[in-house]
C-alpha cells in the first residue's frame, strides 16, 4: 500500500511481523552457536578418549597413577604458557617471544635456586618474564613496531641470550630439593 507522501505504508500486521523477526532470528543464532560448540567439544572429548584407548589398547601400563602424574608433570609448562596465550590472543594481540622466554625462565630458576630460598627463586623467574613482557610492550606501544617483529625479536634474544649463558647444554638444578618447585610454596 502506498501512502499519500508516495511512501509504502505498513499494516500493523507487517510490523508485528518485523518487530518479531529480530528476536526469533537472535535466539535462532544462538542456538547454532550453542549447537556449534557442543559438537567442537564432544568432537575433542572423543578424541581424546580415541587416544586414550588407543595407548591404552598398546601398552597396559598407560592408565597408571604414575605414567598420568608423569603426562601431567610434562604438559603443565605447556599449559602455563598456552593460558598466557589465551589472554594475549583474546585481547587481540599474540606474542611469540614466550618461545625465548621460557628457556631464559627456566634457566634463570635452575641457577639461582641452588643460592636462593625456592620462593624467591620463583619470584626472580616471574620478574623476569614480567620485566620481558614489559619491555614487549613499551616497543610495541612507544615505539610503535608491529607486534609480530617485536615479539619475535624478543624471541631470538631471549632465546639466543638463555643459550649463550648455558653454552647450549641442559642446566641442572643446582639444589635437587628445588625440582617440582622444593614441594614448598
């Protein structure tokens, strides 16, 4: 219908119908993406129990308290660094130089917890990837360089400078009480 402006005009009916859609459509979106989730993570959730299975099928001494506290143990510095990652890429940004930071971390807590207390050992490694990240991020912001070239030279100098210190060879702890964190803190 056209009004006497030369507009369309709309029947009560026709916005009643408008007014309706966006919501239907919204909650319609929602459940795709509820939908889309659940399938991501039953998806993961069995694939890990293929693999589960499978070592398990292949070695009978996979399910043990200790090959699990083992796996744990292993994948916990991963972990660590992937959750840091999670924030850096839910912010919108990454940062690659956690490649060369890790090994200069580990490195520095494997040298001083043979003359220092296990806490403050701990407390050395923190500043230390903190001191890293805030000089990340006074290049980044100040000076204005691309993340992906700041991080990434952070990268070859961390990474470079924990294997100049080492020689390149594995640093042992120089207190065996300090492994697993002393099981103190």
């Amino acid at each position: 219908m056209i009004n006497a402006e030369g507009f369309a005009a709309s029947s009560p009916r026709s916005e009643e119908a408008v007014g309706d859609a966006p919501s239907s459509s919204r909650s319609e979106a929602l459940r795709r993406r509820v939908r889309r989730t659940a399938v991501q993570s039953l998806g993961i959730g069995a694939f890990y129990a293929i693999v589960i299975v499978f070592f398990w099928v292949r070695s009978p001494h996979f399910i043990t308290p200790y090959n699990i506290a083992s796996i744990l143990a292993t994948a916990a510095p991963l972990g660590l660094v992937a959750t840091g990652q999670t924030f850096a890429i839910v912010s919108g940004g990454f940062d690659l130089s956690v490649g060369g930071v890790v090994p200069l971390a580990a490195m520095v807590y494997a040298q001083t917890s043979g003359s220092l207390p296990v806490w403050m050992s701990v407390i050395a490694t923190v500043a230390l990837g903190a001191a890293i990240g805030f000089v990340n991020g006074l290049v980044i912001c100040k000076v204005r360089i691309n993340p992906l070239i700041a991080t990434l030279g952070m990268l070859s100098i961390t990474g470079g400078f924990a294997y100049v210190i080492t020689n390149g060879v594995t640093q042992p702890l120089a207190k065996a009480g300090a492994g697993f964190l002393g099981d103190v803190i």
